[in-house]
C-alpha cells in the first residue's frame, strides 16, 4: 500500500488487524473466523517485563509450544519420561520442521539476546523481536507496516526472499522500492481519500499511475473549459431561475468540483545555492576508534572532494553513526585527527529524529532556523515555499507537531536540517517513516544539490540513486572505498560467496564426486592421493553421523544414552570441519 505520509495508511491497518472500528452506513469487514491475522506495528506491542525467548514463545501456536517444551526440558536435563513426551510431541505435530525454521528467523534477524528483558532493548531491537516473532507464529494473513525499519541491508533481503514464498498472504506499508517490486503481486494506492488498485509489481504500478493520472489531465482540461463556459452562463443569468436552469447550475457545481479537487503534479526543482566549499572541506588522517571491545576504524585516510557523494555501508552496530560523529567533530578519535575546513557548514539528519516541544507550530519549528534559504540568480525560497514544496500545504503549516504522523514528524525534522541551508549533507537513515511521495520529493531535492553528501541508508534503491561510491566498514576497522553503487556492490558479493560455496561442494559432496583432473592439476601424486583420502574418510563420517542421528527416534532412548549420542556426533561434526579444512588448504594448491 502507498501513499503519503498523514493520510491514514496505519490506521486503515490497523481496522483490517480488527483494532479500530469503521465507520459508514454501509460499512463491513469480512473475515473468515478461521483465519489467523498477524499484525507488525510500527511500534511493536510487547511485554516490557517478558524475556526475548519468553516473547518469542508467547504464541498459541501448537508447535512452537512443543519445540518450547523440547527445548526446555533439553536445557534443564530433564528425566527420561518427559524428553521422551517431548520428542512424541514433536513428532506427533511434526514440529522438527518448525525448530528448524525458527533457529533461521532467529539467526537471520539476529535476535540472540534470549535471555535479556524486552524492556533493556533499543527500539529496533524490540521490532526485530516482534518480527521473528510473528514470522514464526506462521499466521495466514500477515500485515506489516514498515517491516524492514530497523534492519539491515542483510536481513532485508533475507527478509525479501522470505516473503516471497507462494504460501504466504500479505498485505503490508513499506517505503522500500526494491521490496515492493520483489515481493508484491498488487498495489494499492491511497490518494485523496479513494483507494486505486494495481496489479503487477511496483515497475508496473508506476507505468499504470502513470497512464492514469494522464487520463485525469485530459479529462481536468476537458472540464476547466466545461467550467469557463458554464461559469460565463452563470454570470449572464438573472436571479430568478428556472426548474431547467437550476438542473444546469447544479451540473456547474458538480463541474466546479471537479475542477478544483484536480492537482497536477507539478515537477519539483529547487536551485538551492549554499555557500562555496574550500579547498579544505573534511580530511581524515590516520584515524582510530574505538568503541568498547569493538574496533570501529584503523589508520584511516581520506580528503573529501568537492560534489563527492558517498554512501556508508555495514551490518547494524559496525559503526556507521559512531564515524559520522567523528568526521563532524561531535566525537574525538583515538588517534590520528579530522580536519574540518573553515567553509564547511554540515547538515545532520540522525536517527534519533524529532526532538522539540510537541506544541510547537510546523512553521514556527522551522522559523526557529531562518525565514528563507539562497536560491540561485539572487531569489530567495522562504520557509513557508519550502514547507509547501515538501508536501506541507499552508493551512498544515499552522498545525501542531503533536498532530502529524510519525512519517510526516521526520519529514519535518528534515526540513530542519535543509532550511541551515548546509553545504556538506550527511543523512543518517532518512528513508525510515518516510513514504514514497516524500522520497521522491527528497531525491529530487538532493539530485540538484551541490555541495558534499554522505548517506547511511538500509535502503538500497535510495543510495543507488544518490551515491557514487561507498565506503564498506569491515570487521578487522579497515574502511573498504567501493567505486560503484550499492546494487553493484551486492552483486559482486553475491558473486563471491557463490564461487566460494561452490569451491567448497567437493567437500560437501563427497560421498557421489571426486577431485576434478582441473582442480588436482597442480598436486603431486600423492598430494592427489591424500585428496582422495580425505574425500573418502567424510564419506564414512558423514554415513556414521547420519546413522546415530537416526538413533534420536528410539522411544526407549534413556537420558544418559542421548546425551551420549549428542557428544558422539557432535565428536563427528568436529573430525568433519578438520578434514575439509585440510581438503581446502590442498585444493587451494592446485
């Protein structure tokens, strides 16, 4: 679903999740009383006291019951009798499946803290909980608003592949573009208060928008002619009226309406005109952080150069927002310093957002700031044009902050931060609550902008768009200066992931392939001999292990006799990981 921030997206999910009512004399919501509803809000709903395991689990779901009653009687080492209902449990709701599936949801979204109160979480950690949660509860209609808020690039596309299965029944909010395409099969639009369906993807919805809003213009052309006539008649006519005259004066009404409901989107193009950078603008020289036990940067250098547009990449909690705050000057490094240019004038959106008196004025919050900005051949954008321009129209301006949406409360704070008119922009996650208009607006605004631009951003189709290169945070604190976009730089990872899972197959299928002529060219013959070894000893653990994992399901299997079984294979899985290692280093001569 799209549309604009402040225009009731949340609440009409909130009325289909059965949390507010409807209104209307011929109002109805049909569900089928079988079906099972899962609702993601953007605020995650969870017991502040519960653990995150306890969480998890609150569910009354059958077989995420038995997988938490197998688990906490392997945990506690229960006695025989109650392992063994457990596994009979487990067995009867073929639930193995559902551990399986839990584990991945629960690794891929990094949710591991399972002993740790919901309380004691960031916010986003809180969302992946409600989120891991929800996916394993397996509902048959899921309603997701702004699900992948909070995640990284990472999950987001574990997260995508998820939602794409067949099986799955899903309505959802999000500002992410690539999501949408990959993920929805229809479109809805929210616009003026009527609701536009699309099917295909959201390349499709674009190209159909399109060809509608065309048919709108043709028909608002046809009708403001309608009108000028008509409006001419009007204005002929006497006081006292005929039956047939008033049938044409309300048909003119109807006409007038029309006309003045109809808004042309009007192209967006703001010349801002900062002041002039120097030749000194942001110079790191052998920079060091860090943080804790956590290395964030090492020996690093850079010069930022005028017009450069970099994008900052790195799992949650790498540091992208701790090395913003050093490159401004809000944190100090370890070692090494940043020197920033007499001219340099920053504009920094951060995460934590809106921060003001919720009593404010819209226009009032932004005045605080200055009353207009330099455009370009001496003009002058005021803040009231600027508001407009970001999708404020005047009488919203006079609004209280309390009153506006969580979307349109950032949209705001990041006028804020334009209206210092800056010539050096960092934007730290811009797009979260966002919708797609006020993302448009944005990208428009900033493809014009002439200074220096820095973006940390989770979504991908926003920094393939504004970006020219990137820097990769890696583990060991090096910084990575990637030339090429995010989609590139993906694709080259994916690339090399999969060359190297396929380096690795020989070793995982050992019992049907054998060492080829072209990887064994470069050995010796007994270096070849000794890869023809290895391959045939993981056969034959692999066969042992795959047998006594076959043992779990004996109903006579005693407790001490399982924890055996478990040392046993797991002795296995360790000879295993020796043996392919050795493979490896081997392979790797060829």
């Amino acid at each position: 679903m799209i549309a604009k921030n402040g225009t009731g997206k949340t609440t009409l999910l909130r009325v289909l999740a059965g949390e507010e009512s409807v209104e209307g004399e011929h109002k109805k919501i049909e569900i089928h009383p079988d079906i099972r509803i899962g609702y993601l809000k953007q605020e995650p709903d969870l017991d502040p006291e519960q653990t995150v395991m306890g969480e998890v689990f609150s569910t009354q779901n059958a077989k995420v019951q038995a997988v938490r009653i197998y688990e906490e009687a392997m945990a506690k080492g229960a006695g025989d009798q109650e392992i063994q209902e457990a596994v009979a449990a487990m067995e009867k709701l073929k639930a193995w499946d559902t551990e399986a599936q839990m584990k991945e949801i629960l690794s891929k979204l990094k949710v591991d803290r399972f002993n740790q109160q919901i309380k004691t979480l960031s916010g986003g950690q809180q969302k992946r909980v409600a989120l891991a949660k929800l996916l394993i509860d397996e509902p048959e209609f899921l309603i997701l608003d702004e699900p992948t808020n909070h995640l990284d690039i990472e999950m987001i596309e574990w997260l995508q592949d998820y939602l794409s299965r067949p099986s799955i029944t899903l309505f959802l909010i999000t500002h992410d573009r690539y999501f949408l395409e990959e993920v929805c099969d229809h479109i809805v639009e929210l616009d003026n208060g009527k609701l536009y369906k699309y099917s295909g993807s959201y390349s499709d919805y674009l190209e159909k928008k399109a060809e509608r809003e065309q048919n709108e213009a043709v028909q608002y052309e046809k009708n403001k002619k309608l009108f000028k006539k008509e409006l001419e008649w009007m204005r002929r006519q006497p006081k006292a009226r005929t039956t047939k005259a008033k049938s044409r004066i309300d048909k003119f009404q109807d006409i007038k309406s029309e006309v003045n409901k109809f808004e042309p989107d009007e192209e967006l193009r703001i010349y801002v005109k900062p002041d002039r950078l120097g030749t000194k603008i942001v110079e790191f020289h052998n920079v060091g952080k860090t943080m804790g036990d956590q290395l964030i940067v090492k020996g690093f250098d850079y010069k930022f150069k005028k017009k450069e547009r970099i994008g900052i990449v790195g799992p949650n909690g790498s540091g992208k927002s701790t090395l913003i705050n050093i490159m401004t000057g809000m944190l100090a490094p370890d070692q090494g310093k940043v020197v920033i240019g007499e001219t340099t004038v920053f504009g920094h959106y951060r995460q934590e957002g809106l921060e003001v008196e919720q009593d404010k004025r819209v226009i009032d919050f932004i005045r605080e700031v200055a009353d207009a900005i330099p455009m370009e051949k001496g003009k002058f954008l005021t803040a009231e044009q600027l508001l407009e321009r970001f999708l404020f129209p005047r009488p919203q301006q006079r609004v209280y902050i309390s009153k506006l949406s969580g979307g349109e409360k950032r949209r705001l704070y990041l006028l804020r931060v334009l209206m210092k008119n800056p010539n050096f922009l960092i934007l730290d996650e811009p797009t979260n609550d966002l919708d797609i208009i006020s993302l448009n607006v944005l990208e428009t605004y900033l493809q014009t902008f002439p200074g220096c631009l820095v973006v940390v951003s989770h979504d991908r189709f926003f920094m393939d768009k504004m970006v020219d290169h990137l820097w990769v945070l890696q583990e060991d604190g090096s910084i990575r200066d990637y030339p090429g976009n995010y989609s590139q730089y993906r694709r080259e990872a994916q690339q090399k992931a999969s060359a190297k899972k396929d380096s690795v197959a020989p070793v995982q299928k050992a019992a049907s392939t054998s060492v080829s002529k072209e990887s064994s060219e470069g050995l010796s013959y007994e270096e070849r001999k000794q890869l023809k070894r290895i391959e045939q000893k993981i056969d034959r653990l692999g066969k042992g292990k795959d047998k006594l994992s076959a043992e779990y399901l004996n109903p006579d299997l005693g407790h001490e006799q399982m924890t055996e079984l478990t040392k046993s294979i797991k002795a296995i899985e360790d000879q295993i990981e020796e043996l392919e290692m050795e493979w490896m280093e081997l392979a790797e001569k060829a």
